[in-house]
C-alpha cells in the first residue's frame, strides 16, 4: 500500500512538471516582446505579420479561374467563397454563390465570359453562408434544381431573422451580427498600416433560393446525367454537405480550409464540436478523392497530395480536442488550457494548420466551457467584484491611476503587449473617456493586430484601436433591417419581450395585445418583472387589458425606435381597441428602446462631446 502510495505521488510531481514544461512551451510570447516577430507590408500598405504572405499561398488572393479536373471549374478570388461550376451534357450546376445579389450577378457574367453559354440548372449549398446570389445565376429559378442540408432552410431564415449572424438564441442575434462585421473587416480602411486583408463581408440584397432538394447522407442524385453523391451527417462551422463526384472523384467541402480550422469564433457562436469537424475531414479521406475543392482554400489534387493534406488537418483538429480533454483531466481551467496544447512539430509546420484565420488558445477555453460551464473551481470566482470596483481597487493597490499608466507605457515599450493591455484596461475600464488611457490602448492594439497570427485578431485589434482613436464607430448591435421586422411581426414581439426592465416593472401586470395589419395577432403579459410572450392571446389565461391594431411597418419603426407611439396614432399606424395610448405608452415606457445614437461600444471622448 505504501509503495502505491508512493508511485501515485512520484507520478503527480512528474505530471506537475510535466504541464509545467507544456505550459511555458506554449507561454504567448510574441504578445510579451519574447520572440523576433516580422511584419510585411501588403501591396495596399496594411501591415500584418509575416506569416500572412505564406497564408496567402493557400487561398485565391486575386479572381482566378482554375480547371479543377475535367469539365469542372473553381473561381476563386470572386467572392469570399470559392464557387465550383460543373459542365454537364444539359447544363451547369453550381456549388455555391456568393453572398449577395451583387455578387451572383457578377459571378454569372464570369462564366458566360470565360466558361460556358450554357444554362446553369441547378445549385448546390455546401452550407447556409455563401447561397445569396443564386437567384441572379440560375437561367430560371422556377425550375432549377437547388440541393442542400436538412437544416439549411431554417438556418438561413433564422439568419436573416436575427439580423445576419448565425444566432442559436435569436434574441443575440443582433450582438452577434455586430461582432461579424468586426470580424470580417468593415472597420477598416481599403488601405494604409490599418488596411485590410482578403475579402470584407458586408450584408447586402440578397437573391437567395430557398432549397428545393433535400438530401440525405449518402444519397446519390443525378443533375443533368452526372452522378453526385452528398454527406450531411457532420457539422463545421454549420450544418455542411460535402460533394463528392465518383466518376471525377472529386469532391467539394466546408471542412477544410485556409488554416487552423476556426474551432472557436471570438466573433460569437454556438459550440463546433471538434469531433464533427475530425469526422467530417475523415469522411473526405475515406472517399479517397483524387481533386479536394474547398469553400476557401486552394484546390489540392492528386490522390497522395489530398490523403496527406486531411491527415495532417484531421490530426489538428483531434490534437486540440484531445488535449483539452486532458488538461481539463490534470485539473486545468479555461485560462490555463489556453496554453497548454503542445503542437508536434510536424502538425505545426504543415501550411494550412497555421493559426491564420483563428487561433489556438482561443479553442480550448469553448471545451471546457461546453462540459464544465463558467466555474473553474477558483472559488475567489463565485462572488467576483463588479468589474469597475475591481479595476478601481487593483488600481488603488499599485499606487494610482498614474503609476498604473506608467508601467503599462513601460511594458508598452518593452513589447509587452499583452500585459500592456491589461494595464491599460484597468483605467479605461474606470473612466472610458481617460484620453490617455484610450491613447496607450489604442496604440498597444494596434501593435498587437500587426503582431497577430490571425487575421480575425488582427481585424478585432485593429477596429478597438480605430474606434478608441474616434476614427470608427463600432456598434453595440446590428438589428434586423424594417422589412424583416415588418414582414414577421409576431417573431419580433417575442424577441421584443427580453427588453423588459424588471425593476421598472416589478409591481405591474397588463397583457398587451397586438393585432397586425397582416392578420396575425400576439401578445406580451408584463408580469410583475417579466414579459410572456403570448403567440395566441385568443387562449391565454389572462383577457386583453391593452389591444391595439398596428400596421406592421409601424411595428417596425417602433421597435427599431425610429418613431414614437404618439407620432404611431397621429398617422393612424396604431389604433387602440382597448385601454388609452397613455396606457399602452405606460406599459411600453417599461421597455428598453433601442437607441442608435448610443449603439456604440466605444463611448466619445470627453472632447468629442462638446460637438
């Protein structure tokens, strides 16, 4: 018994010394002046760091047109999805389209010009992404041919119902969308030091065709006497198909990409399950394919060339997953797993598992948090300060305001980013209007976006240094444009029921009902706090205190608060049929409006302010 006593604690000191060692292999040191980080400078003056000219190699930084096997095309560089055109004896199907009417316009012109005159029958959507411009490809959108996942439908519309963004909560949705433009550049300049990388996503008019063809996994379907077999059981970043061609034996596909694949999106979303993303990337291997076409990345043909590039992509994927599980074993938490993954040198050095497009420590914590949740057993944790009496306090300790300014401008010097940033975090977090503060921020920021792996980071670093110099105004979040209120009104109430104030409302109880110019009817019951959302006031408990007949444009313009209920009456865009419109207003003065004037997460500057 003593001598297992004794082996379980020889195993515990070297296990201790082992995730010591991990960890400080895998220490951020080129965020703390620790490693000789170079910068190129692109042809449009953004600087970024060096690796990006590699990352470069691996997509279609131009618009290319490139033969991917016989009768099959990839145009790269036209939008930010790769789109496949395949020739068939009766016409060109189409894998993807673009994200915009504007672009499936373009997109058509470009394979008249350069591929084919022939009709284009039908479509094919890898995932819900990149399907908004079939509309202006297909010859004729009554009878082509659109296939794609089970959930592909409903997942679009609830894109488009939550302002853009992929959103499992819908009520986040306009968060969401707000931190996808970050991400995807749109503050940021088209040139100069700040300028961006690789395409902007911008949400624009859309032509998308819903799905007409549902497949499923395995299911083999012939378009225009070409053979084409689909996988759906495996999720990326969405619910995915992969297409494979037996007779080419090739194959399209949205789990291999430009880079360590985004296991985790700082952006926002729901949890991407690595062991999905490995089995989606061993599916393709299994197929044994001959020609891989990706939604982002280069083509990669040749049997040998295909297996050896999945493998060393699938064995990323099962790295990361893996070892999370294990650090989350040895009694890791979030924070400490971030850097604990130690990345064979093999699987480092093979192009497209570079830390491009999302990096590593920011997967491992979206592990823990999927099984374990928020607490990581630091019982200091549970009743953590409010973040500004934190700050303040922290601050207090290390002697003042001005002394904390001064280390982080020192460590700033020292090409101390990350803890510079964490310094000056502390004073703006105090007073987000401190110039000085917002100044250090800015400038540590920007230095990290151009020392950033990733071009996500690079985009988010850069956009908080833009908007802490008031250059841009980043939004707090993007709602849904008025049509799409106005053409589901009733979806809106029950989004609209999360803006209620509780302590405003802690002593009212009214039920609201809303009967809409387009028939349809739903109710909020304000309860003492809360707000029930009723889809059918006809069968609630409680009968109508308040109703009123809105027209849904009215609707609209009051829940993006670009009207009042009082100018709502004067134009006849709300009529009362029971209670007063001092009633109504009453009960919805309970709700938060949304206010675009102050939809920004950088607040101005004190000096601003004066204008």
């Amino acid at each position: 018994m003593k001598k297992q006593i004794l082996l379980s604690l020889m195993v515990a000191a070297g296990l201790i010394n082992m995730l010591h060692a991990q960890s400080t292999l895998n220490y951020p040191g080129r965020y703390m002046g620790r490693e000789d980080v170079k910068t190129i400078t692109a042809p449009n003056g953004a600087v970024a760091d060096a690796g990006f000219a590699q990352t470069l190699q691996l997509i279609y930084p131009q618009p290319t047109i490139e033969k991917a096997s016989e009768g099959i095309w990839v145009l790269g560089g036209y939008s930010i999805t790769n789109v496949v055109v395949i020739e068939s004896d009766e016409g060109l199907i189409i894998i993807d389209s673009g994200d915009s009417k504007e672009e499936g316009i373009k997109l058509r012109e470009v394979i008249r010009e350069n591929i084919s005159k022939k009709p284009i029958i039908a479509a094919i959507y890898t995932h819900s992404h990149y399907c908004m411009g079939t509309g202006m490809l297909v010859d004729d959108p009554q009878t082509a041919m659109i296939i794609g996942h089970k959930r592909l439908n409903e997942t679009v519309q609830n894109n488009f119902m939550s302002g853009g963004a992929i959103a499992q909560i819908p009520e986040l949705g306009p968060v969401l969308t707000a931190r996808q433009l970050i991400q995807f550049s749109n503050f940021l300049p088209d040139t100069g030091a700040d300028g961006l990388l690789g395409q902007r996503y911008r949400i624009k008019e859309n032509a998308y065709l819903p799905a007409n063809k549902i497949v499923e996994n395995g299911e083999i379907v012939e378009i225009g006497g070409i053979d084409f077999q689909f996988f759906t059981e495996n999720r990326s970043d969405d619910h995915s198909l992969t297409i494979y061609l037996p007779k080419q034996k090739a194959v399209m596909n949205n789990f291999y990409w430009p880079g360590t694949p985004n296991l985790y999106s700082i952006r926002g979303a729901s949890y991407r399950d690595p062991r999905e993303w490995r089995n989606g990337l061993q599916v393709i291997r299994d197929l044994k394919p001959e020609v891989m076409m990706n939604t982002h990345a280069k083509t990669v043909q040749g049997s040998k060339e295909v297996f050896d590039a999945i493998s060393n992509y699938m064995d990323m994927v099962t790295l990361v997953y893996d070892q999370s599980l294990r650090g989350i074993l040895h009694g890791l938490g979030p924070d400490e797993l971030r850097y604990f993954v130690y990345q064979p040198k093999h699987l480092a050095a093979f192009p497209n598992n570079a830390q491009a497009y999302g990096e590593v420590p920011w997967f491992t914590p979206a592990v823990f948090y999927h099984q374990m949740g928020w607490f990581d057993r630091n019982l200091s944790t549970l009743h953590k300060l409010p973040p500004v009496e934190e700050a303040q306090k922290t601050v207090a300790l290390m002697g003042g305001r001005k002394k904390v300014l001064q280390a982080a401008k020192a460590s700033f010097a020292k090409r101390e980013f990350a803890w510079a940033a964490q310094l000056g975090n502390y004073l703006f977090t105090i007073d987000s209007k401190d110039t000085e503060a917002r100044k250090l921020l800015a400038d540590v920021y920007r230095a990290m976006g151009q020392t950033s792996l990733s071009v996500i980071g690079r985009s988010f670093f850069l956009s908080e240094a833009r908007a802490l110099e008031g250059e841009v105004q980043i939004p707090r979040v993007v709602p849904p444009k008025q049509d799409i209120i106005a053409a589901k009104p009733t979806f809106f109430v029950d989004m609209y029921r999360v803006r209620i104030d509780p302590k405003k409302s802690e002593n009212t109880e009214k039920m609201l009902v809303f009967n809409f110019s387009n028939g349809t009817s739903a109710g909020l019951h304000v309860r003492r706090g809360i707000a029930e959302f009723v889809p059918n006031p006809a069968n609630h408990y409680r009968p109508a205190d308040i109703s009123c007949i809105v027209d849904t444009k009215t609707w609209a313009d009051l829940y993006l608060n670009s009207t009042t209920l009082e100018e709502a009456a004067k134009s006849g865009g709300v009529k009362m049929t029971k209670g007063s419109m001092e009633d109504l207003k009453t009960v919805m003065d309970l709700f938060d409006k949304f206010d675009p004037a102050k939809n920004y997460t950088i607040p101005m500057t004190n000096a601003e302010d004066q204008f």
